[in-house]
C-alpha cells in the first residue's frame, strides 16, 4: 500500500508513528515544503531569543525516518491532488496513493493593514522567519508585536531577551483571549510587566509604514507608535490552496468526519487545516490527536474521533501557564478562585462537573484536570 501524507509537523509526523505502530509494509512519502526534519514549532521562539540552538528542538531527524522507512521529499511544493486518479502533483513527479492524509499545517494570517514592501516587518512561523529576524534584531533596539496571543508574548518575550524594548498590541482588552479569561489574563499582565514587556491594550492597528528609517504603527483612535522592528502575530490560515481545484470538501479547513475522512474515499486530513464539526482548533495538542487518529484510521483500525478538548500548557515568558476545557460563564456556572503570591487558579463547574480551569504560576494538576474535564 502506498501511502502520501503531505506535511511534516506534528500531525503528519504523528500519522506516520501511528501507522507503524500496526505495520511496517506500506510505503510512506511525506512531502515537506521546508527543507528541514520536523521540529517543535512552539519551539522557535527559544530558538529566536537564543536560549536553544536550533538541534535542540528537531523532534525526528534523518535516522528516525529511516529507521521506519519513511521517504521524507524535503523542499517540494503540492501544486493539486487529482483524486479521480489518486495521484499527487507538484515540483516532483506525480506520485500515486492508495491512502493519503493531508496534514499541510497553516501559514501566518495577514490583516488588512499588513503591506509586503515594508523592510523590518516580519511573521515568525518558521526557521527561516526566525533567521530573518534574528539577523534584523542586532540592528535595531525597539520592537512591536501585533498580536497578543500565544506566539505574541512568546516573540515579545524572545526579543526582549535579545535586548530589543518589546511592545505587545492587542486588540482585545486582554492578552491570550483564546486561553484566558479578563481576570486571569490581567495577573499574567503583571507578571509580564515585571519582565520589562509592554503592552498596548484594546488598540486596533489600521496601517504601517516606513518614516525615517522607522515603522510607524498607525491606530484606529488616531495614535500611532514608531518602532525599528514589528512582528505579525495575528493567528494563521490553513494551507489548502492546492486543493482549490479538487473535489475535497473545504469549509473554512478541510473538513472530516469522526474516523479523520475527508468526503473521498482514502482521503484523510489532520492538523491545522483540518476542521471538524465546524470547529478548527490551531493547537499543538489537537494536531498531535488527530494525526494519531488519522494514523491508526489509515493503518485499518476503528476511531472514533470526537473533538479535542482545548487545552494549552506552556511556559509564557518563563511563567507557567494553563488552561483547558471551557471557561465560559452561564447563569448556572459556579467559579472558584485561589490567588496566592505568584499563583492563580480558577475553575469553572456546572453543577457537580469541572468544565474548565485555568492555572498561573502552579500547573502541576495540568494534566488531572484535563483527564477530570475530558471524563
């Protein structure tokens, strides 16, 4: 059996271990439009402050493919999949599956006012990006952020780190708005400020520009800023563009059912551009449990995949950080919180049952909350 898996991150590199785990006969292609081995993406942001060199954070390296007889085609590009004939094109010859799973990952996503000539403007999504920064980094002395969220803080946090004066801008009221509630985003606030970060709040960016040799941040309300350097973070876009002229069902990601199947047959997706019950998750974790289920599902075994629960558990800048579950608030949702020098928690119950928590400072019950959520 020929199996193609486009992509080689954490959902395709998951699919791949999951598939040998029940056999080792099929030949598995993975396609890489990087020319690197798979490496922790959330990573790069160690990398970017200079806390790790780029070796410590490849997860498999050429030996692990070859120990389980994966052809990894690195730099290559999908242009289309003709699935009437079961064949993948693109800048290599055509290659025909019996079984593919595409796991593409996604791209940063632009906003309105981003303009491509800018010099000294940049997203960070891989090493190349990282490099592209570094390199810019050591010249400048001042940097913006836009975007509050996950890669935001942690980007902010890398380039104070390399000396630079970080300015995170948020259009929301409050960071991490995906992981955090208003409270607990305002205790992270604090202790990021202790760390020399600064923060521009609510503030939706309209336009930037290039004036003496700075970046000028304009804002909806009239003010602007000027800073050497900016770096986009404003979430990201499933790569599906190859699949524009397929018959794969597309809704915001692709979409799959319970056992990761696309609407073709022996077509499966995972990852970042997969979306299921409309619900498109951009998570490492998530990514992880689809791939494997995706995995198994492709190597003959039943799964029934049922949504991930959303769950984040990282290190913000140095500080313990996490949440799971749902912390939305209903007229019947209780809420506990403990707030200790240094520590947070808050939880969210309806009824007798956790729905969700999140934790500043002390995540060493991570793990059994999301086992206690997920049960």
């Amino acid at each position: 059996m020929k199996i193609i898996i486009i992509g080689n991150g954490v959902a395709a590199n998951s699919a791949a271990s999951a598939i040998r785990d029940h056999e080792r006969e099929s030949d598995i292609t993975m396609i890489s439009d990087e020319n690197l081995f798979f490496y922790a993406r959330p990573r790069l942001t160690e990398y970017l402050a200079g806390k790790s060199p780029f070796e410590k954070i490849i997860v498999h390296d050429e030996k692990w493919y070859e120990k389980n007889n994966i052809d990894l085609l690195r730099g290559a590009r999908v242009s289309s999949i003709d699935t009437e004939h079961r064949m993948v094109c693109g800048s290599f010859e055509d290659l025909p599956y019996d079984k593919l799973l595409i796991a593409s990952g996604a791209s940063p996503s632009f906003p309105p006012f981003y303009n491509p000539p800018l010099e000294k403007v940049f997203v960070l999504r891989t090493k190349e990006q990282a490099d592209r920064i570094i390199a810019t980094a050591q010249q400048c002395r001042s940097a913006a952020i836009i975007g509050g969220g996950l890669l935001g803080i942690e980007t902010a946090y890398a380039l104070s780190e390399r000396g630079l004066e970080s300015t995170i801008v948020e259009y929301y009221k409050w960071l991490l708005p995906r992981q955090l509630d208003e409270d607990s985003a305002s205790i992270l606030q604090e202790l990021l400020l202790q760390k020399g970060i600064k923060f521009l709040l609510g503030k939706q960016t309209s336009s930037l520009s290039n004036e003496n040799g700075k970046i000028s941040i304009s804002f909806s309300d009239g003010g602007s800023v000027y800073v050497d350097m900016t770096i986009i973070s404003a979430g990201v876009r499933p790569n599906i563009a190859f699949l524009r002229d397929s018959k794969i069902s597309i809704g915001r990601g692709i979409t799959i059912d319970n056992q990761m199947r696309t609407n073709l047959p022996d077509v499966y997706a995972a990852g970042d551009c997969a979306e299921f019950n409309g619900k498109m998750y951009g998570i490492w974790p998530a990514a992880k449990e689809q791939g494997e289920m995706a995995g198994h599902a492709i190597a003959g075994q039943s799964v029934d995949y049922r949504g991930s629960v959303m769950s984040t558990k990282l290190k913000v800048a140095g500080i313990d950080v996490a949440s799971v579950g749902d912390f939305s608030i209903a007229p019947s949702t209780t809420v506990e919180v403990l707030h200790e020098e240094g520590v947070f928690k808050k939880y969210f119950r309806e009824g007798n049952k956790l729905k969700g928590a999140i934790l500043i400072g002390d995540t060493s019950d991570y793990f059994k909350l999301q086992n206690e959520i997920a049960g």
